[in-house]
C-alpha cells in the first residue's frame, strides 16, 4: 500500500480501502477504514497520491505532539553503560496529493489501525500529555505490521554513576524520522542525566553502512517518509524532550 499511486488507483490492505476515480470532469477521492468513510473531490489533472507512514500523533485528532512508550519489563542499566534495544511505535497513515514534483504536498487524510489512548507524564497539575504506547523489549527487531507498527532502534546511554532504572521513554514527535522499505523504521536516542532525569531524540541523518549486515539493511535503501509536521510551518520548536518526572 505505500509508495506512489497515479489515479485512477484502487487498493485495498487490513480492512483500509482507499481508491481516486474520475467522475465527470472531477477526481474523486474515497477512503474506508471501519464505519470511517471519507470522500473529497480532487479538482486539477497531474496529481499523484502518495501513502506513507506518519507520526504516530494525529488521529482522532491532533492532540499533543508527544508520544510516551511503556515498556512490558522495566529494564536496569549501569552507570557509565551504553545498550540498544528494539521497540515497537503506533504508526499512523497519511495520503498526501503532490503535483509531479515531490515540493509541494498536500496532506489529503489520515487514518490509523493501531489503538488510541492517552496519558499524563508527570504531575496532575503540570504534566504533559502524551500518546501512550506499551511495547516489549527485544534484543533484535522484531517484525510487527508495517500498516500498524514500526520498529524503534533506541539506544540508551547511562551517562550517571548510578544504575537506572528504566520502564518509559518519551519523544517529541517534532524531531521524528521514519524510513520504510518493507518495514517502517525510526532510529532514537536516551541519555539518563541522573536518577530523575533524561533526554531523549531522534537520530535525523539516514544511516550509511551501518546496518548492512542487519536484517534491517541499510536507511540508504529506505524511503524517507513525507512527516505531517514536517508540512507545518512550526519556527523554532525544541526537537528534544526533557524527562524531568522520571522514567
């Protein structure tokens, strides 16, 4: 389902019918997920579709930028210790119209398979409200539902003498890259500072090389998906979060 569709194009995957069709002298654009149809008419000749992975922080509606990964099993790390573990992450869908060109993107609709729920990082009465996402921690990556999961390498750095104990991370979806090629996939980062604290982000650059000899292969051969907040004139929003309640 993901890549480019020149209408008229019809496909259909894990329940989502999605599908442009010339009516008369209009293009009309249909999706069905569930009892969730939407229908636009698309006016203009030239215009392709395309289907990607997008942050996983846009449907029902856009309600917080940041997305808050539980973990199964809490996990301990030494101090001065540096790990990499696999994670899964909601993945949202996105239908973008462009012209030829890939310069100027329209967000056309948005869907998702994976559950919605929320919850408070920190405290009642100034906490931050997150997306929230239970995952298991693998060692290698795991191979989830590309339509509904996408596979995070995270790589913890203990950089405090004391042992961490881990059982949460949370990102801010500014800084959110992901790349597909069969499956989806984001690269990211957390630094503890302390008992208390943490920074985490996403690695921004494709990765060259390094994977190679991984069933993921190289980012060099993926795509680099079109981002919702990527479209958004945003100015200077902090592509970091701080976790200043704990992990």
């Amino acid at each position: 389902m993901y890549g480019y569709h020149v209408p008229p194009f019809s496909v259909e995957q894990e329940g989502i019918a999605i599908s442009v069709e010339k009516i008369g002298q209009q293009w009309v654009y249909r999706r069905t997920l569930g009892t969730d149809n939407i229908e636009k008419i698309i006016l203009g000749e030239g215009k392709r579709l395309i289907i990607n992975p997008v942050e996983p922080l846009n449907t029902p509606k856009e309600i917080t930028p940041n997305l808050l990964i539980e973990f199964e099993k809490t996990l301990l790390l030494p101090g001065g210790a540096r790990r990499k573990i696999f994670l899964t992450f909601p993945i949202e869908i996105g239908i973008f119209i462009s012209d030829r060109g890939d310069k100027n993107l329209q967000l056309l609709d948005v869907l998702s398979l994976a559950r919605q729920k929320f919850t408070l990082y920190g405290e009642v009465s100034n906490g931050v409200l997150c997306k929230h996402w239970k995952s298991k921690v693998y060692s290698s990556h795991p191979s989830p539902n590309p339509l509904q999961e996408g596979i995070m390498e995270l790589t913890l750095r203990n950089t405090s003498s004391d042992w961490a104990s881990i059982s949460k991370v949370v990102f801010s979806a500014y800084g959110m890259k992901l790349y597909y090629e069969g499956d989806v996939f984001t690269r990211a980062r957390m630094d503890i500072l302390n008992r208390n604290t943490a920074e985490t982000g996403f690695e921004l650059q494709p990765l060259r090389g390094e994977l190679k000899s991984s069933p993921l292969k190289d980012l060099k051969s993926r795509r680099e998906a079109f981002g919702v907040y990527n479209l958004q004139k945003l100015g200077f929003v902090p592509l970091k979060f701080y976790m200043g309640w704990g992990f």
